[in-house]
C-alpha cells in the first residue's frame, strides 16, 4: 500500500472517531436522562403517570413531604400549595391541592417543573396524577384548584424521612401547543374570579 | 561534608514552610478573619473541614519540602562545574514500586477522614427549621419556611463608595440591608433555588456553599454554635453584579431569635394593613416622583442607568420607550411580573404598592417622557389582581 | 528511549540541498500564506501564539489593573467580565493550544525520521483557519452589547438567555478552532502511526512524540464534544430549543456534565505535550538519560484514561448525590499517581547526572518546581468537602495558573530555547534570556502565589471589585502581573533578534548531551529534511 493510500485509510477511520464523538456529545442528553431517570442525581420526577396498584402500605413509617411553590420571572400568576407539608405512610396514596390565578388580563398557558431534594428521593416519588405532567390554560382572570396525587414507594431508604417537592411555574404560552383550545377541567368558573 | 551540605539544602528549602506554617497558626489563634488562611468558622463542620484543609496542606508541603529537596541537593552536587560524571542508571524497579505504591497509601490516608466530613456534611436530616435561599440577578431573598417572614436582601454598599467618591467602610461590599438571621445551635435547614441563572449561596463560616440552579432545588445546613454576624458572598458568576450580592447570616442564641421572629411577622402584618390603607390613598405628583425617584436609583438603575437609557444591546432605554410613554397597563404589568426570557425580572415581591405606583410614574415623567401620567397604589393593586 | 539514534544512513540533506532544487525556498508572502512546509506551519503557529499571548496579556493586563485597588477605577463590570472571559479564551484556545501544536509541527517529523506531516494542504488550512476564529472573536468585543461576558466555561442559562447576540460569534469561533485542532490532530496521529523512520519503534519514539501522540488522540476524543455543546448554547439561544432551560424540560446541570467531559480532558492536552517537552529537556542538561522512559509512556497513557472519569469534580457544589462525589474525589484523588511518578522520574534523571544549567534547563527546573506547586494544590481541591470551600475562589486560579503558566508556558518558553538554535542556526542572545528567565520566575510568583491566601482568606473569582481584607494581596498580585507582562517583552525582543539571525553558529548537536534525530542534521534546520528516511538501530 502506497504512503497516501495507508495515511488516508487512517484519515477516514479518525474522522470516524470524530463523528462519533460528535453524535456522542449529544447522545449525553438522552444520557444523561435515563442515567437521571435511574438515580434521580438532579432530582427530577417523572414526567408521566405511574400506576396505584397492590402497593403495600407501611404503617410503621411516616415520611414528610414538604411542597414549595415558585413562580418564574415574567409568569404573573398567583400559585401556593394548600397544604405545605404532608406526613405519609409510604405506599399510602395521598391527594394534595394546589392554587392557582391568572390575575393577568390575557390568558396565559403554564408548564410545573418539580424538583426534589434530596435527588434521590425523586425516584421514589411516584405521582399517579399530577398537573406538571401537562401545560395547564388558564383564563385571564380565572383561577383553579389542581390536585397532585402521588405515593411515595416503601424501598424509600429508610435514612430519608423528609423530603421536599418544588414546583416552578414557568409560563410557556408562546410554545404552547394547539391543545390549549380546551379549558383548564380543574378552573373554577372566571365568574368567581378577582377578590 | 556531602551531608552537611544535602542537610543544608533541606534546611533552606524547608524554612519558607516554617515560616509559613507559623503565619498560618499565628492567625487561627488570633480567631479573626484570617488574610491568609481558611477560618475554622462557626460550626462543628466548618471546624472539620478547616482541619482536614490543614492536614492536606501539611502533607503537600511535606511531598514538596521531600522532592524539592533531593531536586535542589542535586542540582548542587551532580554539577558538571563541580566534576560531576554522570552515572549510567534509567531505571530501577524496587524505588519505582516504591515512588507508585507509597503516594497511593498517602491517599488512602487523605481519603479515609474527607469521605467522613463528606457525609456528615451532605445529611440533611433531622432539620430544626427551614429557610428557602433564592438567588437572582443581583440579589437573595429568604423565606422562613414556617413563617409569613420573607424578604430580599440587597447590598448596602453606597454606590459612592465603589465610585470612590466616598471613603469605603469596613464591611465594603460585604454588607446587606436585611440580613438572614438563624439561631444557634439548632440545625438550619437551607433549600437554594434561582429565579434566573445559576448563582451560589456561600458562607465561609459554615463551610456551606451550595449552587443556587433555576428550576431545580438544592439543600445544606449548618448548626452555628456561635453567636455572630458571617459574611459570604455569590459564588458563581452570574453576570455583571456577581461580586455585589453578599450573603450576611446573622446568628442569635434562640431567645433573641423568637423574639427577632415575632418582631418580623409583626411588621408583615403592619405591611400588609398598610397596602390595605394604600388602595384608598392619592399620593401627589410631588410625592410620587420623589419616592419614584429613590426607588429607581436603589431598584432599577443598575440595569436601566440613572439616566434611562439602559445599555445598548443587553438593557433597553427607559427614556423615549413605548412602554413608557404609551402602555400604562403593560409597564404596570412588566414591573410587577418581569418578562420571561429576559433579565427583567418581577418586582411584585420585592417593592410595595406604593414603591411600584412611585417608580412607575417616575419612568413615565421623567428623562423627558412627561407623559404626565399619574400612578397610584390602587392602580397597582387593579393591575395586579386583574381588574 | 535506548541509544536508538545512531543514524546508520544519514539524510543526504547534510550536503545535497544546496544543489538539490527541491530547496528553492519560496520568498514573500505568498510563502507564508500558501506553505505546505511543517517547519514554516510551525514558525507561523508559534509566532500566532505569541501574538495571542500579548493579546490575552493586555487584556490581563485590564483585569489586574482594575483589581489594582478595592473600587472601580477603570472598567465597568460588564465590560471586566468580557475581559476575564476572553482572557481565558485566547490563553486556552490561541495561546497554549497552537504554541504546543506549533512544537508539533516543527519536532514531530524531525523527530522521526519524516520528511514532513503526512497531510500537509490539510496542515495549512489548520493554521490558516485560526486567525480568522479570533479575528471572529475579538471583534465581537466591538458590538453593542459587547463581546461574550461569561466566562470561557460559558455556562448555561447565562450563556443562552441572559447573554447578548455576540454568543453568535463565539460559538462561531470556537467552531472554527475546533476544527482546526482536530485537523490537526488527525494530521499528527497519522503522521506517527505511518511515517516513523524504519527501525523507530514505538518504544523507540522520543517522549515529546509520545505525549503529543496521545494528546491527539484526546483532542479527537473530546473537542466534537465541546461542538456539541457549544451547538446546544446556539440552539437553545436562538432556535428554541431546551438543553439547559428548566421550563421546557431542561437541566442546566447537564451543560455543566458535558462541558466539563470536553473541559477535563482539555487541560490535559494542555499539559502533556509539556511533558514531553520537559521529557526532552532534562536528559540532555543531566547528560543521562531519562530515568523509566517505559513508565513515562504508561503514566503519560494512564493520565489521559483517568482524565475522562473525572470531569465532575468541577462540580462539587453543583448538588450531587454523596456516592458521586465520593468517586470523584477518588478517582481525582488516583490521577495524582502517574503525575507523581512523573516528576519523580525527571528527579531521578537528574540524580547523578552531570548538570548544567543553560536557559532550557532553568525553564525546566522552574517547571518542575512550580508545576508541582500547582498539581499539589490541585490534590487540595480534589478533596470535596475542602473544595466547598474553594470552589471559584482565588484558590482556583492560583491552581490553573501555576499549572498553565509556570507549567504549559514556561515548558513552551523551555522548548522555544532549547530548539530555537536548530531553527535559526545561530545561539540566541544569552544575556536578554537570563533577564527574561529572572525577570519572569520572580514576578510570575509575586503575581499568581499569593492568590492562594486571597482564595482562602474568601475572595471569590470572576469579581471586579473586592471587599477591603483582600486589598493588600491584590495590590501585590497585580503588580507581579504588571512585571510578568513586561518580561515578556524581553522575549520578544530577544525572538525578533533570533529571527534576524543574530548570534552565534551552532553545531548541528547545539547542546552537549543532546541525543534524538533532530539533532543529526545541521543547523539551521534545511527546509527539507529526511527527504530519504534515516534507518534508527
């Protein structure tokens, strides 16, 4: 093989490398969540519903979960939690209610981000039913009571006996997708609205 | 006389370490802010972690006072003027398993007690109280988190001073206008979140810095033994004011925290009656401006600039801007919300009614914009509640 | 390395090149701007390095100045950001990056028996890509809004939603570099794999190829990386997407991840080909050879392995789980093993050596001392519940500049003087290079020591302005850095008096104890040189 044919065999096989390694450096991103959704490192939650069934309860522990509600720059609304810290049985379904108002005069479409700490009892957060998992319309003036369902798993290690939820509204009417033509199911009428 | 003369060489490379090693001890006995040194600090843990430093740092010096020496001695007796012939050897299998295995056992030395003051450090558990630490462009707010108690907590630096018009103070640049106060000897609980980008929530004295991610939440503690007043500062660059948002945590033995608690939530409820008495209240064009005024220059000059015209390209003009001059209900909106997507952030919490209703009417009159428009509380407030 | 230079054949390049009409040295500036030459790509990178040295110098030159006092004197903070930014940029990316890339060029074919890379047009575009990426750069400096303001690790969201329009630019740019540092990579790897004179095995090659082959292989490993990350910055800016933003499902943690999975192995390519260097330097001034030239291969390897397990210890405080920090820590910790063994192995070169100490070797004394410094203190920061009390303090700084200016620079200054008579022919002026040496050890510790106290006593980095207890340190650090920034020009004026060829003839040897191929052809260096390979017993 002659000197240039054997320099760009290697040429190609190296820019292969480097290719990869491109594909690779995004590839992290799902990476990085799966590796995420596995030890709950960044504390996120799931994004979908998990399924209640044959959890067994343990009535010999009790865990604290404690709610934050937040709201991002730019996002108007009025947002609190109803109750700000729950004691549970682990594998006991709980139903806690969040408030919240658009006192803007537009109507304005909102994405919850939860976060947990500590991390790795996000993994053990399973919520059966949960507004974060949609964007959630809401009418300029109206406001809604949204209800988050979860059991936290009894392989909770038992070292964690509080954690804390922390839910950021950001507002995301300017991505929203076309299925805020339907009203938000848990808004109290807009009538009720204000004061 | 070959001895003599390595012992020498040691002796000398030794003695800057001497030397600094008592500068080191020198200060931690004098228990003041040391200018060359970590500080034990106030907690249990800030003390392990300031004697874990101590013991890495005496091992450091000791490898380099070792290696830097037979380098140094060598340097003097294998020189070529001095006669020196070079030997022959490159190699030499029991001093290279040697140089390989002891500093891996060195590290297993280290390894052992920072693995331990990391996990008493990273438990959180079993927390007396809980604040809720949120960091923003350029600022903190705490919240007590079994309380109404929450507030923003700013630099109290005059601006003069950083110009050098005025003479600068002791605690320059490290001071607030409200700082976070925790008792002693409970477990303080801290949850560190941003409203924009990443910051960092740091007291040396506690030994706690924790990064402050949008979005996300974060948790430390600490449980100061001490009463006192600890000074920390942002400890991630977080745009153009990272180095003017301190972090002052003042520490009171419990029964002066309580009553400090209850004197705080009494001034909530005060407020917030004030707010109500507000709504009806006429402040006069007078009046409006000059409290506009002072709240532009604390609140929003830093970005918008005392003469409105923002910063070409990264904060729009004030002066001439439509909001101003035309959309009252918008620029109402915008100071009370912020605009997501960018750095304007919401004041809602931060600035009263009649702060926002002053500084609002201050933009739309002043620099020229002469709108002549009046805003007052109450008109906040409709804004704010969607009426 | 064995006695493994005995050339049996030598090039003919001795005596044949004057009337040989390959050696028609083209003149102007078409020369320069169309070589194809490894010795002239390398003269135009070291000269390029140079140049962005004095430039990210000036611009450190702003930050010290405005650091002089407590207050601001001179700059505004948003302004002082783009500088600390920039700063970084340049030293990384324009300075030490094509400095070593430069040495590769101008030693690698030598070394082994080449006649040049093995892609040489490839080799051109690499150089001639990078004046244009920071032509790029520094004119975002002149936008309104100013140029990148935050800082070269550029995190997200700062650097998507709370940046100015200049991100475009440096995106763009670091594209560009990029690319050509990947282009050039490829050319060196190929280059060794498939040119090594007969007879130069692989236990054979000189350490600066050795350490430069590896770090190729880092480069192509981790510089798509950064592409990739800093693509995301873009999108995410400009097009929507979500990476790094909380509120469509993103994680600004996770530009941290894979930034720092490109940034960890980054500062090791920034070291190696020190090594190297310092690996050629040492034997010869000992007149000995290199003590455990085996183990300095496999230190050299572990270290590049160990650099892609460790990128989170940059981010302790970032709030990761307990376990993660723990294997961080150690595997941190475990990398200061074949660093270690390392340094000893030069000691031991010198152990019973006959030594003198010309400029190369003061350079490399210097290293090996202060590069220490540096590499002790990063065993400090490895140690996580310590490093919550450093991280991105002063302490930090101190760290990266002791390890990148008194040890990538200096072994760049190092290897500048040892093969500078080679390239010129002539020995370069020894007074101005004593006074450069002093001049620089002195005011480069005066300058970046004392940042360890301002770090611990709690100054934090990135800061314009500081709180009084750190006033007297900075004044001290900021005058070093003055002194340091002058000494440089002693430099200069000593390389444009190289460049001149004033001096005295060398031999083809230069120095006694010298041993490697290089030095078996004359001095200057013929513009071809091993047109017909040697063959190395």
């Amino acid at each position: 093989m002659s000197q240039a044919n054997a320099n760009n065999k290697m040429v190609l096989k190296l820019v292969a490398i480097v290719i990869g390694m491109f594909g690779f450096g995004f590839a992290l991103v799902p990476l990085y969540d799966v590796f995420c959704d596995v030890t709950g490192i960044n504390g996120k939650t799931e994004n979908s519903a998990a399924v209640y069934q044959s959890v067994e309860i343990d009535e010999s522990r009790e865990v604290t979960v404690e709610f934050i509600t937040r709201t991002n720059t730019g996002m108007p609304w009025e947002f609190r939690a109803e109750t700000q810290r729950v004691k549970v049985h682990p594998g006991e379904l709980n139903t806690v209610s969040f408030y919240v108002r658009n006192p803007a005069s537009s109507n304005i479409v909102a994405q919850a981000i939860p976060s947990v700490s500590p991390g790795t009892a996000a993994l053990y957060l399973n919520k059966t039913e949960c507004f974060c998992f949609n964007q959630q319309p809401l009418d300029a003036g109206s406001e809604a009571y949204m209800p988050m369902q979860f059991y936290v798993d009894p392989q909770l290690p038992k070292e964690i006996t509080y954690f804390t939820l922390q839910y950021t509204l950001y507002d995301v009417t300017a991505r929203a997708s076309d299925l805020t033509t339907k009203p938000n199911p848990f808004m109290v009428s807009g009538a009720e609205s204000g004061k | 006389m070959k001895q003599l003369t390595n012992v020498i060489a040691k002796g000398a490379a030794a003695f800057p370490f001497l030397l600094f090693s008592h500068f080191l001890y020198a200060q931690e006995a004098a228990e003041e802010v040391s200018s060359l040194n970590l500080r034990r600090g106030a907690t249990d843990i800030s003390g392990q972690v300031y004697d874990l430093h101590m013991l890495m740092f005496f091992i450091c010096v000791g490898i380099a006072v070792v290696v830097f020496g037979v380098m140094f001695a060598s340097m003097y007796l294998h020189r070529k003027s001095r006669g020196a012939k070079p030997a022959n050897f490159h190699e030499n299998v029991k001093v290279e398993i040697a140089w390989t295995v002891v500093p891996f056992l060195i590290l297993i030395f280290m390894a052992v007690p920072a693995a331990n003051t990391l996990i008493a450090m990273e438990d959180v558990s079993e927390a007396d109280m809980t604040v809720l630490v949120t960091g923003s462009q350029w600022k903190w707010h705490y919240k007590y988190m079994d309380s109404d108690v929450e507030y923003y907590s700013l630099l109290a630096t005059q601006r003069e001073q950083i110009e050098n018009k005025f003479e600068k103070t002791d605690n320059y640049l490290l001071e607030v206008d409200r700082p976070l106060v925790i008792p002693t000897g409970q477990k303080v609980r801290f949850l560190i979140t941003s409203d924009d980008v990443i910051h960092s929530w740091w007291v040396p004295d506690f030994a706690v810095k924790k990064d402050a991610n949008p979005g996300f939440i974060n948790e430390a503690w600490a449980k100061v033994n001490e009463p006192g007043i600890y000074r920390g500062q942002c400890a991630e660059l977080c745009g153009k004011d990272h180095g003017y948002m301190p972090v002052v945590v003042i520490a009171k033995e419990p029964a002066a925290f309580e009553a400090w608690m209850s004197e705080q939530e009494d001034i909530v409820r005060q407020a917030k009656e004030e707010e109500q008495r507000l709504l009806s209240m006429n402040m006069s064009m007078d009046e409006l401006m000059k409290e506009g005024e002072r709240v532009y220059n604390a609140t929003c000059a830093a970005c918008h600039m005392p003469n409105g015209e923002g910063l070409p390209g990264v904060f729009p003009a004030l002066k001439g801007s439509k909001l101003a001059l035309e959309d009252q209900k918008g620029h109402i909106e915008i100071v009370l919300h912020g605009k997501s997507g960018t750095a304007m952030q919401a004041f809602n919490k931060m600035l009263s009614l009649k702060e926002i209703a002053a500084v609002v009417t201050y933009e739309r009159n002043a620099w020229g914009n002469n709108t002549g428009d009046m805003v007052q509380a109450k008109d906040v407030n409709d804004v704010a509640m969607g009426n | 390395m064995s006695k493994a230079t005995e050339v049996i054949s030598p090039d003919s390049s001795v005596h044949h090149d004057e009337h040989d009409h390959h050696d028609h040295i083209p003149k102007g500036i078409t020369r320069w701007l169309f070589t194809t030459n490894h010795k002239d790509i390398g003269t135009l990178y070291l000269w390029f390095a140079f140049i962005m040295f004095l430039v990210g110098g000036a611009m450190a030159m702003v930050i010290r100045a405005e650091l002089f006092q407590p207050g601001l004197q001179i700059v505004e903070p948003n302004f002082f950001n783009q500088m600390t930014t920039v700063h970084g940029l340049i030293m990384v990316f324009g300075a030490v990056m094509p400095a070593f890339t430069g040495l590769a060029n101008w030693l690698v074919p030598m070394m082994i028996g080449a006649p040049d890379m093995a892609l040489p047009r490839m080799n051109n575009w690499s150089f001639w890509i990078l004046p244009g990426a920071f032509l790029i750069l520094l004119s975002s400096l002149f936008m309104e809004g100013g140029g990148p303001a935050f800082g070269w690790t550029f995190y997200a969201p700062l650097s998507t939603t709370y940046s100015g329009d200049s991100t475009a630019l440096f995106v763009f740019s670091v594209h560009i570099m990029g690319i050509s540092s990947i282009m050039g990579a490829i050319n060196v790897i190929v280059t060794i794999f498939n040119m090594r004179a007969p007879g130069m095995t692989w236990m054979k090659m000189p350490l600066f190829v050795w350490t430069w082959l590896i770090t190729a292989f880092l480069l192509i490993a981790v510089m798509p990386v950064l592409a990739g990350a800093v693509t995301m910055v873009l999108t995410d800016k400009f097009f929507g997407t979500s990476f790094f933003d909380a509120a469509g499902g993103g994680d600004p943690v996770m530009f941290q991840h894979i930034f720092w999975f490109f940034g960890h192995p980054e500062v090791y390519i920034m070291i190696l080909p020190a090594f190297g260097i310092i690996s050629q330097i040492v034997p010869t001034f000992s007149r000995k050879k290199l003590f455990g030239y085996a183990s300095m291969v496999y230190a050299t390897a572990s270290i590049a392995l160990l650099s892609f397990v460790v990128w989170a210890h940059h981010m302790f405080t970032t709030g990761m789980p307990v376990y993660m920090e723990m294997f961080f820590m150690f595997a941190t910790m475990l990398i200061s093993v074949p660093t270690g063994v390392k340094v000893f192995n030069w000691v031991a070169t010198m152990w019973r050596g006959s030594l003198t100490f010309e400029m190369p070797m003061m350079f490399a004394i210097a290293f090996i001392v202060l590069f220490t410094i540096g590499g002790l203190s990063g065993l400090m920061l490895a140690i996580t519940p310590v490093d919550f009390q450093y991280h991105d303090t002063y302490f930090v700084v101190a760290h990266f500049h002791y390890v990148l200016v008194t040890g990538a620079v200096f072994s760049i200054m190092a290897a500048v003087y040892y093969w500078l008579p080679k390239w010129t022919g002539k020995m370069y002026d020894t007074a101005l290079a004593k006074w450069h040496f002093w001049c620089s050890l002195v005011s480069v510790n005066v300058l970046f020591f004392p940042m360890h106290f301002v770090g611990l006593a709690g100054m934090p980095r990135r800061i314009p302005d500081y709180a009084l207890q750190f006033a007297d340190f900075n004044k001290w650090i900021s005058l070093g850095g003055f002194a340091f920034g002058l000494s440089q020009l002693i430099f200069l004026a000593l390389l444009i008096k190289a460049c001149r060829k004033q001096g005295e003839p060398v031999s083809a040897q230069v120095w006694d104890g010298a041993e490697g191929l290089e030095w078996e052809i004359p001095s200057p260096a013929p513009y071809h040189t091993f047109d017909t390979p040697p063959v190395v017993k």
